[in-house]
C-alpha cells in the first residue's frame, strides 16, 4: 500500500522546507522527499556556509585596514581548521533547526530521490528498495545545479565546483574562476583573502554583468584592488591537465592566452535539477532550459502539480524560493494572490557588499521609461568617513514623470541589511520623494539611501546636486 498525502514536497531546501512548514500551519497533512540533506543546497554549500566564510574573510581585511586608525595588528592569519569548524557548526545548527522544525510541525521526512509514477505517485529510492508515495497535490523544489563546461572537464579536485570549493580541502597558490556571477566572485572574494593568486574569466563585457552597471564596475574596480587579476568579454576555449596542474587556453580581447593554475572554480551558470524525476510520466512541461514552466501561482501545466524555487527559474535566489513555496501553498489551500511580487531583492556577498532591487538604469531604459537618477556616495555620509567606508554609494533611478522609484542598487557594508526599506518602498509604488521622507537614524550608512532618494529631485542635502 502507498503512503497517502494531501502534499508532497519534492526537495528540502529553502523552498521545499517553508513550503512544508506553511502547509503545516494550514492543516494540510505534508511529507517532504529529500534526496541528500535537509536545506538544500543554500543551506549545506551555498548561502549559509560561503557566508560564514566571508564573513571571516571581511574580519581580516578589516583589521589589516585598521592600521590606518590606530590598530595595530602584523600578520594577520587564519586558522584554516578553525574556519572550517565555524562553517561547518554553522550548517549543523542551521539544518538542525530544520529538521527540528519540520519534526515539530507534523511533516514526514523521506530520505530518498524522488521520481513520477504518474501526475498522483511517485517512487521514493534510497539503498535499493522504493516506497511509493501518493498525495493529491505535488510541489517541485529540487533546485539546480552547476552547469558543465565541455571545454574545461569537472574532476572534483582540480577542477571544481562551488561545492568542493566551499570545503577549503586547501588554498592553492593559484586559482582560476571561471564566471564573474555571485558565486564566482564571492568564492574569489574568500581564496583572495586566504592567500590564493586568483584570475577571474568572464564571457560577457563585466564583473556582476545583471547588475546595474555602476555596480559592476564600482565591484571591478575593488577586486582588482584587492589583488585580483580580472578578464572580461573573454572565452575558455581549451584546457588539459598538467601534472597536478592545469592548463587554461583563455581567448581574450588581447589575444589567446594560456593560464597555469593550480586549481579551477567553474561558476559559470546553474541548470535545474530535473533529471531523474521523470517528468513526462507526470506530463509536467519544461523550458528549451529544463525549468518547470509555472503560471504566477507556480502551477505546472498540471493543475496538481505545483514548482517553485531555482527549478521553475527567473532569478535564482533562496528567499525567491521561500516566497514561492508559501504562494503556492496557500494556492493549494484557496488564495488567489500567488508569488505576484513587484520586485525581488538581491544580494552578493564581495566586500563591499552589494544589493539591489528593481531594475537596473539599463533595463529601465530598455522598457522605454523615462528616468532620474539619485546617487549618494558613502564618502559624504559620517559613518561611511568614520568606518572607512568611502568607496560605497547608494543609486535610486525612478521615474521621471511619476517619480515612482523603480530601481535601488547600493554598493557597501550592509547593503544587504539596508535594502529592506528600497524593497519596502518598491513593493508599495514608493517615489523617490517617499523614500527621502523616510528618517534615516543619524549616524548611519542608511543616510547614503535617504539622500540618494532627495538626490533624484536635486534636494540632497550633504552633497552638490
């Protein structure tokens, strides 16, 4: 006999896990199938862990630049074993606490890879033998996973991906990363400050190449004056190994290079984890990608069958997914609101930190809006002169006519924190005038997003509009 669910979930990551315990709350008799470990890839390799490092990394250049103030600290060093306990009771204690919570909530946790039976069963695999599974309503939430690049194969030791990565096994001496995305920068952003020698490749013309490009070239120019040593609009064409080495045919725009390195971190890109879940069985559609096609209440083309997260694509952000996984739940249940949010904010984790919600001044632009700008840099706000933080600014870009902000993007320390009052604003048809009401607490770095509001009407107060 199968086991019998209202809900299935497919996938324990920040998606699968909230959509689980939102279900919970509304009564709805839930299992999770979870294939490796409960939270997902955020959670186990990605979020949660690469932060815990930079977070490490952002302590010690801080110190070394505190020499300016009067600290004095020489040879800063890192406890490469000691990092690695921070990171990895971090994720014990974060996954815990999921489970923990799944457990308390009355969701069953099957351990086993999932696969259709049909649009109402699946198979649950794990040591050889198969549970069957029943439920009148499925949510998909397996995520993706790094894309291959024929031209430069995996390994897992001098090839990697993020996931080998996050582990530190060792700092090679030098390191290439190919992909200038979030997770190729902040993975730099960690070897840097642990002493590996590292080249950034990127296909397209910039570092960050999504976000607004100010943005990017602010973020280029700091890690380039962190040590890195940067390619843009250039191409992996070949590689092979050398020893224990490896030897990297880059394509530049100063001709064909070769690179030596010790180590490879390919980061250039994400595909869903569909494989293996056979789909067709159910009769769910995919993209020419992979993703799972959903409508705004993250439907597949089978009513009973639901996506959300990384797998039903657009931007892929763990938060993203979480919102997602209630949406759909609260669908199952009834409400006709769905994931009908006006803007997701993002964040990458560099040092200076950067956020954003909204579109960039080119996507605007490309819309055929008419627009104004606001920008406040760090180096007129206090505590930015007073923390060393003068290489940070604040962009608004908002409608010219109706003044209704439709992008904010901050680059510097805590913009992932401060960005909350931008998404606020953005979610509820804020203007620029609005956002330069908002009291900013003085002295703070939030100042910088207040007058970058007023700066959009030419009313800042601490710079010259």
């Amino acid at each position: 006999m199968a086991d019998k669910y209202k809900l299935v979930i497919i996938g324990a990551g920040p998606g699968g896990y909230v959509a689980a315990i939102r279900a919970a709350q509304l009564g709805i008799k839930t299992a999770v199938i979870e294939k490796e470990y409960v939270g997902g890839v955020c959670l186990n390799w990605g979020c949660i862990p690469s932060k815990a490092l930079l977070y490490v990394s952002e302590l010690k250049r801080t110190i070394e630049a505190a020499g300016k103030i009067g600290i004095k600290a020489e040879n800063v060093g890192i406890d490469l074993e000691a990092l690695r306990k921070h990171k990895d009771e971090t994720v014990k204690r974060l996954t815990g606490g999921v489970r923990l919570l799944l457990d308390k909530a009355g969701v069953k946790v099957y351990d086993g890879a999932a696969s259709f039976v049909s649009a109402r069963e699946i198979d649950v695999a794990k040591d050889g033998t198969k549970t069957r599974v029943e439920a009148e309503y499925f949510i998909i939430a397996t995520g993706t996973n790094p894309i291959d690049l024929p031209m430069i194969k995996y390994d897992g030791k001098a090839v990697v991906g993020a996931r080998e990565a996050i582990n530190i096994p060792n700092i090679p001496p030098t390191m290439g990363v190919i992909g200038a995305g979030p997770i190729g920068v902040e993975m730099a952003t960690v070897y840097n400050t642990l002493g590996s020698k590292i080249t950034i490749i990127e296909l397209l013309d910039a570092v960050l190449p999504t976000l607004d490009l100010d943005i990017s070239k602010a973020s280029e120019r700091e890690l380039k004056k962190q040590g890195m040593t940067i390619f843009t609009s250039s191409k992996v064409v070949a590689s092979k190994k050398n020893g224990d080495k490896i030897d990297v045919e880059v394509e530049t725009p100063q001709g064909k290079k070769t690179f030596t390195f010790d180590k490879v971190l390919v980061a250039a890109g994400m595909k869903p984890n569909t494989a293996g879940l056979n789909l067709e069985k159910a009769g769910v559609k995919t993209d020419t990608k992979g993703f799972v096609i959903v409508d705004k209440r993250m439907r597949s083309n089978i009513a009973n069958i639901f996506a959300i997260g990384d797998v039903a694509g657009g931007l892929l952000l763990a938060h993203k997914a979480s919102h997602e996984g209630i949406a759909a739940v609260e669908a199952i249940a009834g409400s006709a609101e769905g994931a009908d949010w006006k803007a997701v904010p993002y964040a990458v984790f560099t040092d200076p930190e950067i956020a954003g919600i909204g579109l960039t001044e080119k996507e605007a632009q490309a819309n055929g809006k008419k627009i104004k700008v606001g920008k406040f840099p760090y180096r007129a706000v206090g505590k930015g002169i007073a923390t060393l933080a003068t290489e940070g600014f604040a962009k608004v870009i908002a409608d010219a006519e109706t003044d209704e902000i439709l992008g904010i993007h901050i680059f510097g320390p805590h913009s992932g924190d401060i960005i909350y009052a931008g998404t606020a604003l953005l979610e509820f048809d804020g203007t620029a005038e609005d956002l330069g009401h908002i009291m900013a607490i003085h002295p703070t770095l939030s100042e910088a997003l207040m007058e970058a509001g007023l700066n959009a009407n030419k009313r800042a107060i601490h710079i010259i509009n």
